[in-house]
C-alpha cells in the first residue's frame, strides 16, 4: 500500500480546517477527523487530497506505521479505493472562492413579501425535503440534489438577478407557513428544491470548523451565496460543494 496511490471515493469528502483534515462519509453520515501527525503523509498517497496551494515538489515521505495503518483502515471502510474511475472528482480546495451576497445590503429589519402564487410548489418542496431528511441517507439526499440540472443563466444580466433574487424571497415569505423549526440542512435543501422547481439549479455547501468543530450548509448560485451571510459562511473550510 504504501507505493499505491489512492483516492477518495465518490462519497467522501475532504478539507483542511486549520492544522486539521476533516472527512465527511456521506454513506454513513458522519465526520471523521484525521490526526495531525499523519497529514504531511496521507496528502502525498491520496491523488485526490484537497490542495491549499500547488505542490511544492517535495518526495512523498514515507508512511509510518500509524499512517499505514489509518490507510488500510479508511480503505476497509470504503473512504479510499486504488480506483481511479471510482474516486471523487468533487474534492474542493481548502478555500472559498470570491463571493458576494444576494442583495448588497441586507436590510434585517426588512419582512419578506409572501407570495401566495409560489405555495404550490413551496409546499412541495418544503414537504419533499422533509421526507428526505426523514426516511434518506445522507448519499440519497446529496445524488437528488445533483440531479437537478443547473440551468444557463446570465447572472450578471439585471433580470436574471432581480428573478433569483425574488424567488429566494418568496421561500423566505413562505417559510413560515411550514412547521418545522429553522435548520440549516433542512432549509438549504428546501430552497435547492424549491429553485429547481423554477428552473434554477444552486449548489449545495457544507462546511466544517474545528476547535470545536462545528458544520454548516448553505446554497450558493456561482459565487452569490443565497441563504446566508457572506461573513458567517466565510468561517467554515468548504468540505462539499455539489
């Protein structure tokens, strides 16, 4: 194993919190968190490790017996395969990229409008995100959201943003006709599915934090993040964007 390369599999994600690395296993929904001293090694036998910058041409140190070990352990579990055809593509880097906010200058005190012409398809996806959270696995949840295809829109053009921009209103407006407490998760996915219904396909985010180690999700459409502040996202590393 230790002049194998391997690579994340297609549910696992990494990212570098810190002096940290953080795995999310979508299959068994949870985090696993990879000791320091093993991180110089595991980055240079994983092809697909979240790089924070290019590489520095450094030889791959050996594997101690620890980080052997952790490799075989992850390998078991199915987090790594030798198969490049089966990894993940979708490993972020350990940075976000420029982002900016819906609307320039949030105004908290301002009350959304309700829109009563976008229940229908509020309620459908309010109650469809419900369900999933519900009765899917974390993997199942992540693959409906993925497969919504993003639709071409010019979100420089005034039109295509004041759209965005009321759309994400009228979920806001909506949301407390529906009787569930505000969770991230939850309203994330609500709002992705609420947009694909309108034709508009946002990216999933989760990030994590450490010391104490905290996740968090939000939707993103290119770099506008849609359901949060730029500032609060901007203190969680991105582990998935999807």
């Amino acid at each position: 194993m230790a002049n194998s390369m391997l690579y994340f599999a297609r549910h696992a994600y990494c990212c570098i919190e810190g002096r940290n690395a953080v795995v999310l296993d979508l299959f068994n929904n949870e985090y696993l968190s990879i000791p320091v001293a093993q991180l110089d090694a595991l980055s240079s036998h994983i092809g697909n490790w979240p790089r924070q910058a290019e590489a520095d041409g450094r030889e791959q140190p050996a594997l101690s017996p620890d980080a052997h070990s952790l490799l075989g352990q992850m390998s078991a579990c199915g987090l790594l395969t030798p198969d490049l055809s089966k990894c993940n593509p979708e490993i972020p880097t350990s940075k976000h990229p420029r982002l900016r906010p819906l609307t320039p200058e949030p105004d908290f005190d301002y009350i959304p409008k309700t829109h009563f012409r976008h229940l229908p398809s509020f309620l459908i996806a309010a109650s469809r995100a419900a369900a999933a959270l519900q009765w899917c696995p974390l993997l199942q949840i992540v693959n409906s959201v993925t497969r919504n295809q993003p639709q071409d829109v010019d979100i420089e053009q005034p039109a295509s943003l004041r759209r965005l921009r009321s759309l994400v209103e009228a979920y806001a407006g909506l949301r407390p006709f529906f009787p569930r407490p505000y969770v991230c998760l939850f309203d994330s996915l609500a709002l992705a599915y609420f947009l694909s219904l309108h034709g508009i396909r946002p990216r999933l985010v989760f990030g994590v934090q450490t010391g104490p180690f905290a996740a968090h999700c939000w939707l993103q459409f290119r770099d506008i993040v849609l359901n949060d502040s730029v500032e609060r996202v901007l203190a969680y590393t991105p582990i998935m964007r999807v």
